[in-house]
C-alpha cells in the first residue's frame, strides 16, 4: 500500500490519509525497537531519506564538517541498512543499530573495509570524536527510548555531535504510529551539560508532503564544552 502512494505525487497527501486512517495496523505496532526490527526482516530499507537527493545532502553536509574539523572517528547510532554510509568520507567509523537483520546488510555492502566496524545496540562503546543520529530521534516514540537514545549518543563522543531530525513537539495529522516528533534540543539544553549548539543547517529540501524528495529533518551540530 505504502509503494502505491509514493507512485502517486499528486494524490500523494489524500493517500497518505486514506492509509494511515484506514489501513495501518495501529494495534499492532509494539514499539519502536520490534518496528524496526520487523521492518528489516521483511526485506524493507531505512527509508527515503538515506537514497537520493536527500542521502547526498547529508553526505555533503557531513563530509565537509569531517574534514574541516580533522574528524578521525566517528560512531552513528541508527546506522540503517548502509545506504547513507556509501556516501560518506569518514576515517574510521562504527554504525550501531537494533536490527541484526540491518547490521548484516551493512557488513555485506563493505565486507573488505576495515574502516568501518558495526555491531549491535548494546554492546559496550568505545569513545569516538564525532557521533551521529540521522532519521532517528523522530522514530523513538517511547520516553525513555528517546531519552537513552541522546544520553548515549552525547556520552559516546568527545568533541562533536550532530544529529538530523525534525524539532517540534507538533506532531503531523499525516504520520504512522511510528513517527513522534520532538522539540529535543529543549531536552538536551534541560538535562545534558557540558555541551553547547553550534549551528543549525536547515534542510536544503524542505518538507512538501513528498517524503522521497523533501524532508522535515534539519541539521543540529553540538560541540562539547572545553
């Protein structure tokens, strides 16, 4: 049902509501860690902002602030099915996700790249200079998800920490149950010290309703305290 949609940008809001009034097994969504586990398994992908137009603007706005700043490590809680990651310049780098189903996929798109090293939600971190949540705090609907989500994401990095996601409490008529938007620097400004927001990238396609061409995603970067 979701593929039809997107093959109708014209009708493309009225689908939208048709199905998630009428059709999107609500009562069967069973949070956000089981969503996206299932989503994987069943063969689907991170979704359309990690391909085209959108995945190249991230890379592009990541890649200069890697190299402008001498990154040398980096460490994406969220790391998908690797799509995004074949865009990125990064010299060393560790993807973590809830999906083994997601961590394999991206083991076999770079099966001879040392630089690149994943494992599971979890595990034990090692320290990185620069940590990343992309397309991922708008999708932790559950508070303490949400809350762990930031802490380990800001406890894991030593200089920087950027994240790309919407910004409001306001949350969309037109979303699955898997969507929760939040006002999140609020969060972080409230609850972590020590770090200070350095910049805001607004998104270069800016949300149309047309989820594979725009987005409601904005980049946030956050340099820690010296």
């Amino acid at each position: 049902m979701k593929a039809l949609i997107k093959r109708i940008p014209v009708l493309n809001s009225i689908a939208k509501y048709l199905y998630f009034t009428f059709f999107e097994p609500r009562n069967k969504f069973k949070g956000s860690e089981a969503y996206w586990r299932q989503r994987y398994d069943t063969g689907r992908n991170s979704g359309e902002g990690s391909y085209q137009q959108l995945a190249q603007f991230k890379a592009q706005v990541i890649n200069d602030f890697v190299l402008k700043h001498g990154i040398k490590s980096v460490l994406e809680l969220g790391c998908g099915d690797g799509n995004q990651l074949t865009l990125a310049a990064y010299p060393q780098y560790l993807g973590v996700d809830v999906s083994p189903n997601a961590l394999e996929r991206c083991r076999e798109r770079f099966p001879e790249d040392d630089s690149k090293q994943f494992q599971l939600l979890g595990d034990e971190l090692c320290p990185v200079e620069l940590g990343l949540s992309l397309d991922v705090i708008y999708h932790l609907v559950e508070d303490s998800v949400f809350e762990a989500h930031l802490s380990l994401l800001f406890e894991s990095a030593t200089r920087f920490v950027i994240i790309y996601s919407s910004n409001t409490d306001e949350q969309a008529t037109l979303q699955g149950s898997h969507v929760r938007h939040r006002k999140f620097t609020t969060w972080v400004e409230q609850e972590l010290s020590g770090w200070t927001q350095m910049e805001h990238i607004p998104n270069k396609f800016p949300y149309t309703g047309d989820d594979r061409v725009s987005s409601f995603a904005d980049f946030y970067i956050f340099s820690k305290n010296q």
